[in-house]
C-alpha cells in the first residue's frame, strides 16, 4: 500500500478497499475522516463468489451486520460508509490492476476486450501508466455482460482518451451506444432528465462507447490536488439559471463547474449523472441544495443524496 510522507495510505476516490468480512467498498473520497475512508459498501463475499450491492440492499446489510461500518460525514453532511485504516485487509488499486491484466497471458472474454481496447487507446498516443481499471474488473468479480470502467489519473490524459474514442468512433473501429443501451444507461441513472436531454447530453462527452459489443467509461480522479476538507452546511433547495464561466473540473470527482451568480459561486456535482454535463460560456437550469461553508461561500450540490432525486443540471443555451 502507497504511503504518503506521514505515514498513511494514498487511497483514491475509484479504489476499492477490502475487510477482513469479506467486504468490499468503493472508495467516493480521496480524503480521510479520522483515519476513516469514506466509501460506499459493493461487493460481500457468499460462498468464495463475490456478490454485487446496490444501494438499498448495501445499507441494509450493514445496518444488520456490520453497523459500524455505516458513517455521518460532517464535511460531506451525508450519510455514507467508511472503513478505519486499521480494518483494511486489501488496497485494490486500479492502476496495478491494469498493469497486471497487461502483462497476464490468459484472458478471459471481458480482459480480452479490455486490452484490445487499451491497445487502440496506447495506438492513439495515450500513456497507459496513466490509467487503471476500476468496478468489478479490480477484484476479478467481472461476469460475462460486464462492463468496463477505466480511470484516468492526468487531466491531459483523459481529455486525449476522450479526443482518441472520438476519433476511432469516426473510424469506426469502437461504436457509440445503440438505442437500447442509452435507454438502460437511462434506466439506470434515474435521472431527472428526460430522455432526450439526456442522451444529448451524454452523447457530446464521449466518456462512453462500445468494443465488441461491451460498453465501457471513462472516469478521471485528479491525484495531484490535495483533497478539499472544507465543511459545508446544507441548506435549502434551490433551482435556477445562471452562465458556466470555468467548466476546468467538469470532469472532475466531484465534478465542479463555476457560475456567473450573485451569491453562488459555483456548482457541484457528486453524480456521475452530471459529470461533464456542461461547457464554458453555455447557459444551464440548475436544481440542488445550497450549501455554505464556515468561510460564507456558497455553492449548489446536485447528488446531495446518492440517488439525487429532484437533483439535476440542463443545458438550456449553448
């Protein structure tokens, strides 16, 4: 495990994290809260098989089980899990795991898309010590319909990834998604979008297409930036209209998007959803939750709430 100059853990958002139960938890923030990872419950291990969670399910098997587990984060203000340093058993780390899956000899059908599609991505110029691979494909949990999720470790890295699936999409060599799986993408989300805004939405970020017939995404986690601590406080919801003046974080976890307001700095989003959902100059609609920190500053959160119901961002001019 990677350790930094005080002698504790680099852990990364997009990591998972292992217990001695037979837990495994996604990690949602590079930071530590008391010596705790934030993260979220995904896998548990029945019978040597590891076994995928949704969110209802996760929470109530811990609340059964594993209560300790479940947290308050005061500088999330939400309610998410964590994991004391101390019980961790295993660091996955997306990084190695690639690099491992690179120099296997032995593929099975998902690994062989995986690295035909490195290859396309390494072909187009993108340094492959720069990504990792995170989701069921970290702890070898994969099954025959899953997909893949890379993370991207540079800024300059993923904006080249994404600018490479855009070109070899042109060149026909990976598809964009069909009907049917925007529509399960759709379902999935839950989003507050109907399903026209969302597809146009998704379809200009090229952080997702098709090889052989597997979906695979684009992620990005910054690991140069120190994480953000700053507490914030929730206050009411809010929706409105404003102009993006700084999309640089879009992309970001959480992804973060400055505006032109009077008394709100900027939009932040911890959804997936609304990642790289707008660019500079373009005029969006806004729902969320305002949030102050100790310092009087202002911000609107869209995913206040894993499933952010009633939560979105709409570009309404470009």
């Amino acid at each position: 495990m990677i350790k930094n100059t005080r002698n504790k853990p680099i852990i990364f958002a997009k990591d998972f994290i292992e217990t001695s139960e037979g837990l495994v938890f996604a990690v949602v923030s590079s930071s530590l809260e008391q010596d705790q990872v934030l993260c979220f419950l995904r896998y548990i291990k029945i019978d040597s098989v590891w076994n995928k969670l949704t969110t209802e399910p996760a929470n109530a098997y811990l609340k059964l089980h594993h209560p300790n587990y479940l947290h308050y984060s005061p500088v999330l203000d939400a309610q998410l899990h964590a994991v004391p340093l101390t019980s961790i058993v295993k660091h996955h780390q997306p990084k190695q795991r690639l690099q491992n899956l690179i120099q296997s000899k032995q593929y099975d059908a998902i690994e062989n898309d995986l690295i035909q599609l490195c290859e396309f991505l390494r072909q187009g110029g993108l340094d492959l010590a720069q990504t990792g691979i995170t989701g069921s494909l970290l702890i070898g949990a994969q099954q025959a319909s899953s997909d893949i999720d890379l993370v991207c470790y540079s800024r300059a890295a993923f904006h080249q990834c994404r600018a490479i699936v855009r070109d070899l999409i042109e060149e026909q060599h990976l598809h964009e998604l069909e009907d049917q799986d925007w529509q399960a993408s759709y379902q999935r989300r839950s989003c507050d979008l109907s399903y026209s805004d969302y597809t146009w939405h998704e379809r200009r970020k090229y952080n997702k297409a098709i090889i052989n017939g597997r979906k695979f995404d684009l992620n990005f986690i910054d690991d140069t930036l120190n994480p953000d601590l700053t507490s914030y406080q929730k206050g009411e919801a809010i929706t409105l209209e404003c102009i993006i003046t700084d999309d640089t974080q879009g992309f970001d976890y959480p992804a973060e998007f400055k505006i032109a307001h009077d008394h709100i700095d900027a939009i932040v989003c911890f959804t997936a959803t609304y990642t790289g959902q707008a660019f500079k100059g373009e005029t969006v609609q806004v729902s969320g939750i305002v949030e102050q920190n100790q310092h009087g500053i202002n911000r609107i959160v869209v995913g206040s709430s894993r499933e952010a119901q009633g939560e979105y961002i709409k570009v309404i001019r470009v």
